[in-house]
C-alpha cells in the first residue's frame, strides 16, 4: 500500500537574532523574535508571530492566528485552539471558521494549558492545566477550567491593556470578558 510520510521541519520562518530551537520540531511560515527559545517536540504554524525573549517549552501547540508578545513563557504540553467546532465539526479547510488568540506582554502560561480563540492582556499568569474560554483583561493570577482570577501579582500594572486593540470591552471586577 502506498502511503506518505512528511518530516518534520523548520521551513519559511523568519527568525531575529540569536532564537534557539531544540529539534525535532515543526515549525513554518512564522516570525519567532529574537533572543526566543523553542523546545523540542513543539509545532508552530504559519502566520503566528511570537515576540522577542519567549520560551516556548516542549510539546507545545501553537497554531495559526496566535500572536505571542514580548517576554512570555508558553509551558510545557500548552496547546492553543483556533477552531471551535462551531458547526458541529472540524473547519477543516474553511479558513473563514478560525477564530485569533492575542497574547499580551509578560505573560507566562503553566504546563498543560488550554488556550481557547480569546486576547490576554499583558502581565497574566495563567496555572497549569487550565482552560482559558474568555478574554482576560486584567493583570494577574488565573486558573481553573474555566480560568478564573485567583489573585493579582504583585508589583506589576493594574490598568487594563486593550491586546487586542480595541475589540476587548469593559473589564469586569473579575477580569474575564464576557
Ligand atoms: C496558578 C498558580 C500560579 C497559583 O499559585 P498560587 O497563587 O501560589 O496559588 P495557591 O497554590 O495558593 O492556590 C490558590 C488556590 O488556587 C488553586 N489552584 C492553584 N493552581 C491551580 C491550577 N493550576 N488549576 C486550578 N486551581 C489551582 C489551589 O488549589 C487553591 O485553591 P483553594 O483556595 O480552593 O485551596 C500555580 O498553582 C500554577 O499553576 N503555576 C503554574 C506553574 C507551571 O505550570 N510552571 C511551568 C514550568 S515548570
């Protein structure tokens, strides 16, 4: 029987300066920025972007229509989520069905998250395991599935950026959107 086997690879990425990656990974058609860190066993598609000093651990999944800021730490095992589903079943190649994910400036998301198609504001901690299923729009500590606010973090803003330029709302006391 005939069958295809495709490598994993590091095809059409732009890289800044001094990026490492750890192979085996599968990473194409996005911009990691400089002084970045890639682990190994970790796919990137194409047109993510990631900013510059990001440590993206192991196994992680970051598909396409993620953009990652500047200082974050994506954990081990993270897996990101562009496709809800939402007619009863994968897109498959309906590109119009995809829905982004905006990840601010420091934010560091704990081993095993699950990041659903939501803007996450600068200075964010999200826990290990958690899933993340709305906008968060307040700085500070957040867990669970569904992720909610645990605590804030201290010494870091507390005013709310706007990741997603303008398309997150009013922050709610609890800092999830709705
Ligand atoms: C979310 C986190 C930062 C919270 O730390 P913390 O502020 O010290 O919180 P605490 O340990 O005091 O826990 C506070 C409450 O949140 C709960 N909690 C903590 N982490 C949680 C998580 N990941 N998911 C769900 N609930 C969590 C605790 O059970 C506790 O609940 P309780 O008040 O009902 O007892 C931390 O637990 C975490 O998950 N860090 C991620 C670490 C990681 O993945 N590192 C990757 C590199 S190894």
């Amino acid at each position: 029987m005939r069958h295809i086997t495709l490598q994993v690879s590091v095809r059409d990425v732009v890289f800044g300066e001094n990026v490492t990656i750890i192979e085996p990974v599968n990473i194409y058609g996005c911009k990691i920025g400089k002084n970045s860190f890639v682990g190994p066993f970790t796919e990137i598609q194409k047109d993510v972007v990631i900013g510059e000093k990001c440590k993206i651990q192991s196994h992680a999944f970051i598909c396409e229509l993620v953009t990652i800021g500047n200082n974050c730490f994506i954990g081990h095992g993270v897996i990101f989520v562009n496709d809800l589903f939402s007619t009863g079943g994968p897109a498959m190649r309906d590109k119009d069905l995809l829905k982004p994910t905006i990840i601010g400036n420091n934010v560091s998301i704990g081993s095993n998250a699950t990041i659903l198609p939501v803007a996450i504001c600068d200075n964010v901690v999200i826990g290990a395991a958690s899933v993340v299923t709305k906008n968060i729009t307040k700085p500070g500590i957040y867990a669970g599935n569904p992720a909610k606010f645990l605590r804030s973090i201290e010494g870091t803003n507390t005013y709310t950026t706007n990741a997603l330029n303008g398309e997150i709302s009013e922050t709610s006391e609890s800092g999830i959107n709705n």
